[in-house]
C-alpha cells in the first residue's frame, strides 16, 4: 500500500524520518507499506526443511491410500505460520514519481528506520461493524461483543474527565464528597462486619504475630459508572422515574448512539481534551478515521442524517472546524445506497469486481475513482448527480442494470422478471427509471461500474424533417427514430427502416473499462397480430403500444366493467369490429397524450393480473439476453 501526504515545509518536524532527499522543500511525501518475508533466507531453509521431512514420512507409509502431510506446499506452511516469517516493512518512494500512471518499483535501499514511520503523522482510529449489540448478561459474549454506550461512557471518563488524575481546583468538590461517602461506608462496614470478624477471633486468628483484619473501601468516581444500567433512557420526566437500562433500547439508536460517542471520543482523544492533555505530546496533524458499515440496524432517514453530520462531528472542536493546521479524513464502507447516495461523486470509490482470469488467476476487485466520471461539471454531471440523488444509488451494489424511460415500464418490468424470468430474478439487478429520454446521460457512469446493461428504451418514430414531430410508425416512408438512445449511444442509426432491420447481436456493444462488459439496446420489433382473422404486422412506437399489439387476443376479450381510456377505446373499436388498421390510428393518436400514458399501466393491472400479460418480445429478448449474461458471470 502507497501512502501519499502532501507536507508544507514549517511541518517537516513531523516528516523527518521519510524525506527523501536533503533537497525536499514540502510538498509530495510517499511511503511503501509492504508484506513481506523478516528473513527470506530463514523463511526458505525452515520451509525447505519441513517439506522434504514430510515427503520421506509419507514414503514409509505401509498403506495403499496415498497421504499428503504438513507442509503439502509453501501455502499451507505458510498458513499456519504466516505471522512468524512475514512483516510489515515500509520504504520511501520518489515524489517525483507520484503522478506516474503505474506504481513505482520499490526501492529497498530505501527502507525506513522506524517500525511504523507514519507514527506521530496519523492517528487512526476505526470502527468496525461487528458492534455486538445483544444481551449484556450472556456469558459467552467477548468483552468485545459487548460494547455498550455505558462502557463506552466509562472510558471516556476515565480518559478526559476523572477528577483523581491530576485534579484541578474544579475537581476538589467531587473529591471531598467522595471521601467523606467513603468514611461513611467504611464506618457502616466496621460495624456490620464486626460479628462475623470476633468469630474469626475464637479460632485463634488473628495470633500475636499475624496482621489484623480491616474493612476498608475504595470509593472512585469510576467505579461508579461500572454498571450495566449506568446509562439510562427516561421514558418521561426523569423525576417521574419511568427509566430503563440502555440494553431495552432498540438496536438502531444503540448503534447510532455509539457510532457517535466513538466518533466524538476519537476527536476528544486526538485533541488531547481534558484529563488526556500532556504538555510534551506532539498532536498528530492528521487523523483517520475508519468506520465500516453504519447501516447495521439504521433505517433509511437515521442513515442519511448520520453521513451527513459524521464528519462536522470529527471537526466540532476549537482546534479544528475550518483550521488547516489539523486535517481530518473520514472513510465510510458501506452497502447501502441511501448512504452512497448522500455523498458527491468526487467522494465515492467503487470496489468493482473483477471475473476470474480477467487480469488473475482468482477474482480480483479494482478501486474505480469516481471523482473524474463526468469530467468537467457539466449538464450531464448535473443531471446524474441530481437524479441519483433523489433515488437510489443501486447502481453501486448491482450484477445489472437495466435502464428504462417510462412509469409503465418501470411498473412492469418488476413483474415480468419474478413471474417469467427465474434466473434473472435471482440475481441482484437494479431498475432506474430515466423517466424521459435521457438513459444515455448515464454512459459514463456505466462505463466506470462496467456494468453488463439492458436499456430498455422507445423506437420514438417521427418526421424527418423540421421539429420532427412525432409519426405513426409505417415502413418506407422515410421515418426517422428521435430517440438519442438509439441514435448517438448504441446502435448509431436513425432511419426506421433500417433499425427495424437490426438483428439482435447487432443490438448488443461490447465496451472496454476496468473489464470487458457488454451493453444492450432493447426497442420495438415488429409483431404478427391476428386481427378479424386476418394475420398483420404491428409497429410499436412505445412500450404502452406495443404492450397492447403483443397482448391483441386478450384485449380483445376483455370483459372489464370499468376499464380505463385507452381500454375502454380499443374495447369499443373490437366490439364494432373495426379496420386494424382504424384501431393502430386510435392507439397512435391516443398515446401521443400523456396523462393517457401515466394512467395506462395502472389501467393494465387492474383489469388483467400482471403474471397474465405477454411480454413485449423486443423486452423479452433484452431480458433473455441479460439472464444469460449474468448467470454465465456468476457460475
């Protein structure tokens, strides 16, 4: 691991041990933390030594069945001594070097002289996500698994506020009543103890020369705080008394309650505040700070508020706040898009998967920095960074993606998958409603995530020439597709004539990132739609349209008492026995209204159950594609 600071000159007192040069005047610092062999010279001849002895034992083996023992190779020696021949060294690197797209080779001359040389330069603290929040009384937990706010309110006294370290003239009130508690007790103990003691004495100890038996207490103010009830959640007026123990509180608030306290403590500690000042201590002048998985037991809003103030809570301090002399980092881990979705772009990195034999032998992952995604701010950047703002940033956790431009689709799509796609079902996919014509706004975010990605969008026929307003779809006449998608993103074409004509492998684009990932287009195809006994060719300009020309047999026997608009339209023109040709005219001109649109899918579901509607077959071929893509990824 590479460690970079950036050092102003007046800090070099806290650098000395890794400039690399006599000619260094601020600025760049790296350090090489590597893993390697103490001794490798020790590390072969011990290993060399184990091995050959257990292949001469396994020749004197008098069975048939063959026996491999320990060590069967330098793994599995290693695994069972690994701390033993490997540490952790560190080497300075070139600043000169640091901007170089590939790590630097590491220098062994240059090794550092101190153990840990970022030792008075970070502080770090962590929090891990294995809180433990359970029953105090199980005996089996580990002191660890028992973290509490009390314990956690204990050791923060301890540290900064105990009156009996190094007392000041504020403290001497707490000091004087305590002593004066601790007479009172010991007097009580003397007398209550004084029976059970002189019949100790009529067995004849003490003897003349054995010491005598004293009752004596230690009354601390820590000790004090040494419950598990120390901490205490009023359910009233505290007067009223109506108080339970911090264990009956619920495991959310526990867990936001002590992220907070840790953090507030890391600050206090780092500061030196109170009891913890020392005259001749060096502050480090960065902390970090790690906290892994918040989400444990926080819903949605808890979440949320909790990213949003964790960092002004590390910076609440005099020394701090907007003071540069101290710098504070705080890294978050998390699987939770409402976190990820609190925070810029230039903020996030993302832990992307790497398939086994891309780059190694065993899956690997690669850290993508999100921070130059859309390059210069601009309308795209704006766009995204607003949208995933006010949805969820799925993006992060998902094996898929499949983009969508309307409310109908983005309705449905959910119930095509659990009812018609099994495989599919089971793998983690996100929906992200685009909600217009915007899906390819998303390209360079896709492209970083190298997500395998069906876009699911609309062939959107209009005129060719001047505001190409919107057109019936029809073959030969010269139609062009509006639809950006289409057009510029992934298939690059834009007469409707031929995108019809695009076969399906052609639909798909295969794009370089950290991997090789592939993306796909899905929009109207054709359909055969039996009409008046009559077998004719359907063109669908959106999904709502083409949903009705796939599903032509059951609407046409649609029995429903209230059925929306569109419905009870289509319903109308079957019940006269209308041209298909009158009835593709009704649908067209009845589409082109939106608040028909918004209503229709909701009309759908109503009137026929989701799991009895055919899908599209241009979706049906998307979604087959990214089931099979996905579970070859995964198996």
């Amino acid at each position: 691991m590479d460690v970079w600071l950036d050092v102003a000159l007046q800090d070099i007192h806290h650098v000395v041990s890794i400039i690399p040069t006599l000619d260094w005047r601020g600025g760049l610092l790296g350090v090489r933390l590597l893993f390697q062999p103490q001794k490798i010279e020790t590390l072969f001849m011990e290993y060399r030594e184990a091995f050959f002895a257990a292949r001469e034992t396994e020749k004197k083996n008098p069975g048939k069945e063959a026996i491999q023992l320990f060590p069967k190779n330098l793994c599995d020696f290693l695994e069972r001594k690994l701390s033993t021949y490997f540490t952790i060294k560190s080497y300075i690197l070139d600043p000169s070097k640091a901007i170089e797209p590939s790590p630097q080779e590491t220098v062994f001359e240059m090794e550092c002289l101190t153990d840990n040389p970022l030792k008075g330069i970070v502080r770090i603290n962590m929090i891990s996500a294995q809180r433990g929040f359970s029953d105090t009384e199980k005996k089996e937990l580990s002191e660890v698994e028992r973290t509490s706010l009390s314990s956690q309110i204990r050791g923060y006294y301890d540290k900064h506020l105990d009156p009996e370290k190094t007392p000041s003239s504020e403290d001497l009130s707490i000091l004087v009543a305590t002593e004066q508690a601790r007479k009172v007790f010991d007097q009580n103990l003397e007398t209550k103890f004084e029976p059970a003691i002189k019949e100790l004495e009529e067995l004849g100890y003490p003897g003349v020369t054995n010491p005598q038996i004293t009752i004596s207490s230690k009354v601390t103010t820590t000790e004090m705080l040494k419950h598990d009830s120390a901490v205490q959640y009023s359910l009233g007026a505290k007067e009223e008394g109506f108080m339970l123990p911090e264990k009956y509180n619920g495991l959310g608030y526990q867990n936001l309650i002590s992220i907070v306290f840790d953090l507030i403590t890391f600050r206090d500690g780092w500061m030196r505040k109170g009891k913890a000042r020392s005259t001749d201590e060096i502050i480090e002048p960065l902390q970090l700070v790690l906290v892994e998985e918040p989400e444990a037991h926080l819903h949605v809003q808890v979440q949320q508020v909790f990213i949003r103030k964790a960092y002004s809570i590390l910076r609440n301090h005099e020394k701090l706040g907007t003071n540069n002399l101290f710098s504070t980092q705080l890294v978050i881990s998390t699987h939770s898009s409402h976190i990820a979705r609190e925070e810029k772009f230039a903020n996030l990195r993302y832990f992307k998967r790497l398939p086994k034999g891309f780059e190694c032998k065993v899956a690997t992952s690669k850290v993508v920095n999100l921070s130059d995604v859309f390059g210069e701010e601009n309308d795209t950047d704006k766009f995204v960074t607003r949208y995933l703002q006010t949805t969820h940033c799925d993006l992060f956790f998902a094996d898929g993606a499949i983009l969508v431009e309307g409310s109908a689709e983005h309705m449905l799509l959910p119930h095509f998958i659990r009812n018609k796609y099994s495989k599919l079902n089971q793998r983690y996919i996100t929906i992200l409603n685009i909600n217009g014509k915007h899906s390819h706004r998303l390209a360079p975010l896709i492209d970083k995530l190298a997500l395998p990605t069906l876009v699911i969008t609309d062939l959107d026929s209009a005129e060719p020439t001047g505001y190409h307003e919107k057109a019936e779809p029809a073959r030969n006449k010269g139609l062009i597709s509006s639809n950006y998608a289409i057009t510029n993103w992934i298939i690059k074409k834009n007469l409707l004539d031929d995108l019809l004509d695009v076969s399906d492998d052609d639909k798909v684009v295969t794009k370089k990132s950290v991997c090789d990932y592939q993306i796909r287009v899905a929009y109207q195809i054709p359909i055969k739609v039996t009409h008046l006994d009559v077998e004719v060719e359907a063109l669908a300009r959106t999904f709502e349209d083409s949903l009705i020309y796939t599903n032509w047999d059951v609407l046409s026997k649609l029995n429903a008492t209230d059925p929306g608009q569109l419905l009870k339209k289509l319903k109308d023109g079957f019940d006269a026995k209308k041209s298909f040709d009158s009835l593709k005219t009704t649908i067209f001109n009845e589409l082109k209204k939106s608040e028909v649109k918004a209503e229709f899918a909701l009309d759908l579901i109503f009137s026929i159950a989701p799991e009895e509607i055919a899908v599209p077959q241009y979706i049906n071929k998307g979604l087959t594609w990214l089931e099979s893509v996905l579970c070859t990824e995964v198996n």
